[in-house]
C-alpha cells in the first residue's frame, strides 16, 4: 500500500489524508477480492522501515492503525460481514501497547471464521520474517539434540548444527554447491542437527497462508515484502498510487494471473 503521503501532496491535502484514502481503497480491494472468491489476503500494513520516519508521523499512523483495528470487532465490519479470519504477522513486539493487544483482540474474536483470511503485515520485513525463521529453527534443532545427548556442551548457538544449502537457499532462489560442515556434532544425531527447508517454513510469519499467486505494489518494487514467498507469483506495479488504486486495477491483475496461469504452475513445479 505504497503512495499515500505522495498521494495526499499531489492533492494538495494534509498528510493525514493520505493515509485515510489509502485505508478506503484498501477496504473496496478487499470487498473485490471476497466478491472474487479470493480466500487469502495478505496486506503490507506498516513496514519495520517505517519507524525511520519522523516520529510524529508513525504515531499517526498507530492512532490510525489502532481506530482501524478496534473498527474490525464491530459486528458490521467487513471482516465479520463476509466471515474473515484475521493474522496480524510481523514483529508485533515492536507495536506500541495499545495496537499489540487491539491486534491480539481481533484474532481471538475472528479466530473460528473460515469463509476467507486476511493477514496484515504490520512492523514486518522480510528479512525479518527469515532472520526469525533461522533463530527459531536453530532453537528447535538445539533442543532436539540436547533431549538426544544432553551430556554434550555448547559454546554458541549453532555448535551441533548445520544448514542443507541445497534445500534452503535454492528454495530461496539462489544456488550453493555442497553444504555448511557441522561442528561438533556426533553422528547419531547428525540427521537431528540439520535444519531443512520445512524447519524454516513452519517458523516463517506467513505460515498460517499459502504462497500468494499474485502480488500487487505500487511502488514498482517488492520493498523487502514476500521475498520469500513471492518467488513464483505473478507481479504487478500499476502506475497509480494506493489510493488511486480500484477494481480495474484488480481486474487487470487477475486476467494477467490467467493468461500466464500454465507458465506459472509450471516453474512452481520446477522450484
């Protein structure tokens, strides 16, 4: 949802303004999307990048934010109008008190809804999400090979691990001939001591949706958003600002998806 401040200067209106317009064409895009049978939306909210900005202006944005996410527990909200389970995804650490436990409200109250789900990135990056997904990982991994051999030692965090480069980095992408080689671990528990690429998905923040078929941005880049997860999806970056964004640009996105549907599904199968 890139474009709200330059949306808000083009106009001529505050700053504030902008960030209102962005909200009610994100509110008509989701209406679009259910109206398509659209089962999982995944909204980039308020990015880790964001608290560079001026303090003033990333309070705003959490006042907006907060008034926004207490408006979903109204029985006539869009969420609860078309049966919506909500995730709140990201570093919710860093939320200021107020949104963290708005937020943690709105997924208790959305939690048996199945019709569809909306996850909303909010203080997320994706090299967040993987950092997490690793440290979460080699936490497991630790644990599994101290129940195997509790009498063994540990000077850091990755002693008695290794990572398979075949599986996580070409997952990601990227290519590595052979593997990262295990320090001190014994052979019994060599096989425990691997991290995988399954280890690494079930920790990532996105975990709860499948990967997204088709990624929107305004911006006309991904904005370390769904670096992950966005390998085989189809991109589109309409000229217009979030705001200015409507059904024919969701359209446009959707015939695209279509017309290039055999391709996709075939490097999804090659990945």
């Amino acid at each position: 949802m890139d474009g709200n401040r330059r949306y808000a200067k083009k106009w001529k209106l505050e700053e504030g303004a902008g960030y209102k317009a962005g909200f009610l064409a994100l509110l008509s895009m989701i209406k679009y999307c259910y109206k398509l049978g659209v089962k999982y939306i995944a909204i980039y909210a308020f990015s880790i990048d964001n608290f560079r900005r001026r303090p003033q202006e990333v309070q705003y944005v959490m006042d907006l934010m907060h008034e926004k996410i207490q408006g979903l527990l109204k029985e006539q909200s869009i969420v609860n109008q078309h049966g919506v389970e909500v995730f709140f995804v990201g570093n919710l650490e860093l939320l200021n008190e107020p949104v963290r436990i708005a937020a943690e409200k709105v997924m208790a109250a959305t939690a048996k809804n199945t019709d569809a789900m909306l996850l909303v990135c909010v203080v997320y990056t994706s090299s967040d999400e993987i950092v997490h997904s690793v440290q979460e990982s080699c936490k497991d991994k630790w644990g599994e090979t101290q129940v195997l051999n509790p009498s063994k030692g540990c000077n850091g965090v990755t002693k008695g691990f290794r990572v398979e480069c075949n599986d996580v980095i070409e997952g990601f992408g990227g290519g590595c001939n052979g593997a990262i080689e295990e320090v001190g671990g014994d052979d019994e528990i060599q096989d425990y001591s691997i991290i995988k690429l399954v280890d690494l998905e079930k920790h990532m923040y996105m975990r709860f949706a499948p990967d997204p078929d088709i990624l929107i941005r305004t911006s006309g880049c991904l904005s370390n958003f769904l670096l992950w997860q966005a390998t085989t999806c189809l991109l589109y970056c309409p000229t217009a600002l979030w705001p200015e964004v409507g059904l024919r640009h969701l359209m446009w996105a959707v015939l695209n998806f279509q017309r290039n549907h055999s391709y996709l599904e075939k490097k999804k199968k090659q990945s």
